[in-house]
C-alpha cells in the first residue's frame, strides 16, 4: 500500500498542515518552512489559529497580520480575518473602508457564524491570493507554508470556497471563487499534509480525515507526517537477552553490581519498550489504511522546545524527503 | 509521588460535588480522565453515577458500552465491572453527547409552534449555525448537563469537554449564545426585512445606508435575505433560550459544580492548563482539581538510576561477562549482552531528560489548585474498564 517515493513537497507553492491537537503540527509547520529556507526558498509561514504560539518555535515574539522575517527566509504572519477582509476591499473593490469596518467587522461575525465558509473564505482566500501573486510573479513567494485549523476543521476550511459559491447567488465574491478552487485543486501548486502521532486517537483521525478528504474536497493530499516515533530498543534476539536480565537471577547479579539502580533501569527499558509495542500497532494500523507517502520524525528526547529542536526536526524531515 | 497529601480531597470532591467538568487541551487524555473519574466514584460510593463523553476513542466507547452515537444513557452492567475485577458500590452510567440531536431537541422544545420548529429545522443556515458554529458543540455539552442534571437522576455527573480552539471557549458559550440571540446587531443586520415583512421588499431608507450597500455589494441581496429569514424564525425561540443559556451559566457557578483541570507535562498543554485555572477561579468557577497525566516514573530522576546507568556505559563488557558466570545458560553471549546493557542504559538517559523536564514545568507551575494528582503514563492505551480502574486507582490514591 504504501509509495515509497519520497515527495516532491518543497516543489509545491502552498502547503497546508494539519493534525489533532497535541502531536507537533505546528512544530512539523515551522520545521518545513525552516528546511524550506535553508534550501534557499523565500517562504510565507501563516498561522491561522489564533494562539500566537508559531513564532516561539523559532524563539521570536509573537506577528501579526503582516509578515516579519523570524528566520532567514522565513517571513511569519499571523491570519486575521478582519484585516483581511479590509485588505480584500482595499484592493478588489477599492472600497473607502475607514470608519466603516466597525460595524462591518461586527456584522461580519454575525454573518461569519450563520453561513458556512465566509470566515474561512477570508483564511483560504488571503492564503490563495498570496500563492496566485507569486505564480503570476507579483509577489515572491517560493512556497507558502501554513499552519491550518486542526483535522475536525480543516475540511471546512478548505472546502470554503465552494461553499460560498453555492450560497452566493451573484456579486463579486462568487466570481473569486472559482480561481481559489482551481488553484486549490492543482496538484502542481498545493498539497494538504496530515501530521500524526502513532496513538491510537491521532492515528483514528488521521485515517478518517484522509477519508473526508478524498470525499468532499478536491484539494491533492501530500504526506502523512508521523512525529513522535519511539526509537526500537531491541532487535528480536536482543529482547531475549533482556528479558533474561529481568529475570530474578541476572536481576540479582545487576543490583549486586550496580546497586538498586539496576531495577529502576530495567523498569524503564521495559516502560520505553512496551510504549514503543503500543505505538507499533498504531502505525501499522496507519500503514495498513493511507496510501499516501508517510515521513517519520523521531520522538526527540530533548530538553526544551525552541529553534534547536526545530531545526533538528528540519533536519529530519529534510533526510525523509530525500534531501 | 503518586497521591501525595492531595489524593484525599479527590476523592471528597468526588463524594461531595453533583457535577465536575474535565477540561484541558487536545491529547492529554481527558476523555479517559473523566470515565476513570467516574469509575472511581461508582466504585468507592453508593449512588448513581454517570459520565458524559464527547469524542471517545472506539475501543473506549465500546467499553462502556457505548456502540453508537445518540443521547440515551446506558448503564454499565454489574457483571462486565465484576469482570474487570471492580466491585462497585454504587451504578455507572455512561453517554456520548449527540450535538445534532441535542440542537433539534432545543429547538423543538423552544420554538412556540411545530410549523416554527420545522421551518428552523429545514433551514440550511440551521444546520451551518449548529455545526460549524465553533461555540456550538460547547453551548450544546453543556446545555445537555444541565437536562440531565435538572432530571436528578444521578448523584453525581461527570463530564468531558468538547475538544477547543481554547480550553476556555465552552465557559462563555451560555453567554455568547445568549448574546448572539439576543444582540443589538442582529436586530440592526435584520431590521431591513423585519419592516418590510417576512419575505417583503426592503424599504429603500434602509437600504441606501452604507452598510447594506457594501453588504450588497460583497454578498448578493439574496444571501443576506436568506440570514435574516433564518434569525427572523429563530428569534421566536428568543425569551426560552435566553432563560435557559441564564440556567446553565448559573449551574457551572453552582457550589455544587467543580471544574478538573487535565494536563500533560509538556509545554503548550500546560500553559493553556495554567492559563484556563487562572480563568476559572478569575471568573468565579470552582478550581476543584488539576490532574498531571501521562507523567514519567519518578525513577527516571533517582541518582540510584543514574549511577547505574553511568557504570554500564563505561564498564557493560566486564558487567555482561560478570553475568555470564552467574547464568551461563541464560546469558551465554557477553559481546551480545553488553550491547544490550548500553541500549539500557541510553534508554534510561534519554527518557531521564523528559522526565527532569516534566519535574521543572511541574516546580514552575504558577497557580495549583489544592488537589494536584499525578497520573503515571501507562503503558498500554486506554480501552478498557481494567485501564480505566487503574486511572482510578491513581486519581484516588
């Protein structure tokens, strides 16, 4: 089932990463747009959920709508949809909107929250905008690299613009559809990327999402990103040496040796050894139901979470991707 | 470690409240957290006891029995517990919330005629309202608490959270909901129509403001329409809906409502966990509890371990050999068993590193609610009543 072939990911023009919270989506996100700049790429790195929290993965304070370099090549934005939508008027309709996106802005949560996509369709359509300026060479975007709602909302994230085109009947907004949709369907420019980890709910979600995907959207899939991969302690003859030294007599010659701390060593070997068993079976639940490229990234025992471990993420992913 | 002089007040505020809420970020293990909390309860006191799951994994869900969605509260059988090897005291319920169910039920209930009811639920905006609304499935978990609550079936409820953006967005959704219905601008957004009728023209006053002009200009006439048609009849459900978003608002408040906070020892979860304990107390809710999941022995941290592990990395080979003269049978090849030694022993190391970090976030943690209990990452997942009375075990320690 699975393609072997590593993906042309950094190829695309417009990445979008999701995952269940909790697994590193945002950590894969910034690593793919640091590995990305490395390799000479200008890259756009926008967050969309509004926690702020990108930016410390390359330990810089937090962005806002306007893009700020927080790495060499790495220009990070954080998504907001009223200055979008104020940008959207400044330069589709060349709408005076001073003094008048108070109430507007207010008006448009209201509308936002009863119809479907008109939130989304200014995350979707700012992100697509971007993509489009720079494939008609207006903008200089190599790639664009963005942090999405996680797998229970991204479908309606992308699934914005065509929900709009059904429920706008005429006017400006339903003709700009049709260019999001097209550009979000292209294989050459945008990819969907599903982070996981191998447990049993992200695994669960993973396999669903990649389901809905194919149903109700028309936006390619990429790769399945598996973080958090425990390291395989022993080989299958190894496990029969240490199962022997769990046992009371190898046991008792250990402590002799090296005090009570032999137990607490053999605990954890067995803790480290029956976490990787459980996580095993996930993936290969995984395996056996995605056909799409998997890339896995190690569990990182590490101290702390800043740019050092993203850049060692970066790294790995760069050797996944054959790089 | 485990327990420790908090472990007692868990248990008394399981004994005393009649509602405790699980809350915390995605993938800290809240959902297992909660039926294990009310595995506890049903096991150490008489009473009834039910849990309420949003999102359970399937192996969990069929556990408690719990094959498939729909509001209906199903007892766990005596003799699958006594299988498990639980003897209860007390009876276990468990339900999984149905969020399309739960908003037809509201509606029907609140709108003033079946013709009404229907016509809400017919709308396409209903749908988008209920399901993609992000506060919908948090107002909707707790509303259904309240109706069970209200129906004094249970001795004690608990339930889980929906999975958020923010931890904190379901404490505000009676209020927003309430606010949303009930708000100057949703008047304002539909007054054009409200003059000129359900489905009559606009009056051109209006409709030459600048607003509706831009909104035209954006959105089509129509698409506005249709919003306001759907708010027109949903408005009808107005004053009930109001009253009872005030009822729920006021039973999170209650005495008898307290609040567990769910976290693992990494860095975000535990923010967001911290950042939603100074919320709640800030906001007048009770802080009943915060529950570290998933941590790592504190084996991991002993210098027993450490030094263990520093004479095999310098010295396996004369170890491994020691050991074959002790066991020859068992441990014959010294080139093997001295490779294995070393991967012991970098194993100890690199899990070491996570566990001094989970015990530093622990230190810094700012704010702690009197009962703090740790839970011990298990090794296996979560899918049975076995796992869950192990949870148990530690959360009442």
């Amino acid at each position: 089932m699975r393609t072997s072939a590593a993906p042309d990911l950094l190829g695309r023009r417009l990445l979008f990463f999701t995952g269940k919270g909790g697994v590193g989506k945002s950590t894969v996100t910034a690593a793919t747009a640091l590995l990305a700049a490395q390799r000479g790429q200008r890259v756009l790195l926008v967050e969309v959920d509004a926690k702020g929290n990108l930016t410390r993965l390359f330990e810089r304070p937090p962005v806002g709508f306007d893009p700020v370099e927080v790495f060499p090549g790495v220009f990070a934005m954080q998504m907001n949809t009223e200055a979008s939508l104020r940008e959207y008027l400044r330069l589709n309709l060349r709408v005076p909107v001073l003094g008048r996106l108070g109430p507007l802005a207010g008006a448009l949560d209201f509308v936002a929250t009863a119809a479907p996509g008109v939130k989304e369709i200014l995350t979707v359509g700012k992100v697509c905008w971007e993509a489009r300026e720079s494939i008609e060479g207006r903008a200089d975007w190599d790639l664009i690299v963005v942090d999405a709602a996680a797998t229970g909302h991204v479908v309606a994230q992308l699934d914005a613009p065509r929900a709009i085109r059904e429920l706008v009947q005429a006017g400006p907004i339903r003709g700009q559809t049709e260019w999001m949709v097209d550009l979000l369907s292209d294989p050459a420019v945008t990819a969907l990327n599903v982070v996981t980890s191998p447990e049993e709910m992200p695994v669960n979600e993973t396999i669903e999402l990649v389901e809905r995907v194919r149903q109700e959207l028309t936006v390619p899939l990429g790769a399945v990103v598996v973080n958090r991969v425990l390291p395989e302690l022993f080989t299958r003859d190894d496990q029969a040496v240490f199962d022997a030294l769990r046992g009371p007599e190898a046991t008792a010659v250990l402590e002799r040796i090296l005090g009570l701390g032999a137990v607490a060593l053999l605990d954890a070997a067995r803790l480290a050894v029956s976490l990787r068993r459980t996580r095993a079976a996930h993936l290969a639940e995984l395996r056996a139901a995605v056909d799409l490229p998997l890339l896995y990234l190690p569990y990182l025992f590490v101290r702390d979470h800043g740019l050092r471990v993203t850049r060692m993420v970066a790294d790995r992913l760069g050797e996944e991707l054959g790089l | 470690m485990i327990g420790g002089p908090g472990a007692a007040r868990m248990e008394a505020l399981l004994a005393t409240r009649e509602i405790v809420v699980f809350c915390g970020s995605g993938g800290v293990g809240k959902t297992s957290t909660a039926a294990a909390a009310a595995l506890a309860a049903a096991t150490s006191f008489e009473g009834r006891v039910l849990v309420v799951t949003i999102d359970p994994a399937r192996r969990l869900a069929n556990a408690l029995g719990l094959e498939s969605f729909g509001n209906v509260e199903r007892r766990i059988p005596d003799d699958l517990l006594r299988a498990a090897g639980i003897r209860a005291r007390g009876e276990l319920y468990a339900a999984m919330l149905d969020t399309k169910r739960s908003w037809d039920d509201l509606v029907l209930r609140h709108a003033p005629n079946e013709e009404t009811a229907y016509r809400i639920l017919d709308n396409r905006m209903y749908h988008n309202v209920t399901s993609r609304f992000v506060q919908s499935h948090d107002y909707i978990a707790m509303e259904r608490l309240y109706d069970i609550h209200a129906t004094g079936s249970y001795d004690l409820i608990v339930i889980d959270t929906p999975p958020t953006r923010n931890a904190i967005d379901f404490l505000d959704a009676p209020k927003r909901m309430a606010d949303f219905f009930g708000g100057r601008l949703l008047r304002w957004l539909t007054m054009p129509y409200r003059i000129g009728g359900r489905r009559g023209a606009r009056l051109v006053n209006m409709a030459g403001r600048p607003f509706y002009q831009l909104a035209d200009r954006i959105l089509g006439g129509q698409f506005l329409q249709d919003i306001a048609e759907f708010f027109l009849n949903f408005e009808t459900m107005y004053s009930g809906f109001i009253e009872r978003a005030q009822a729920v608002e006021r039973l999170l408040h209650d005495r008898r409502t307290s609040f567990a906070v769910v976290t693992t020892l990494e860095g975000a979860p535990l923010r967001e966990a911290e950042f939603f304990c100074e919320e709640l107390t800030a906001r007048g809710y009770h802080l009943g509890a915060l529950v570290l999941n998933k941590t790592l022995p504190a084996m991991l941290l002993g210098e027993a371990g450490a030094r263990a592990a520093s004479v095999l990395e310098t010295d396996a080979d004369s170890v491994a050999a020691e050991l074959k003269g002790a066991a020859p049978e068992l441990l014959p090849d010294p080139v093997r068993t001295a490779r294995v030694l070393r991967t012991i022993a970098a194993s100890f190391r690199n899990f070491s590193v996570i566990a001094r970090r989970e015990a530093e976030l622990r230190a810094e943690l700012a704010r702690q609610p009197e009962v703090v209990v740790t839970i011990p990452e298990l090794e296996g997942d979560i899918t049975d009543l076995e796992g869950l009375a192990a949870i148990g075990r530690y959360l009442l320690a």
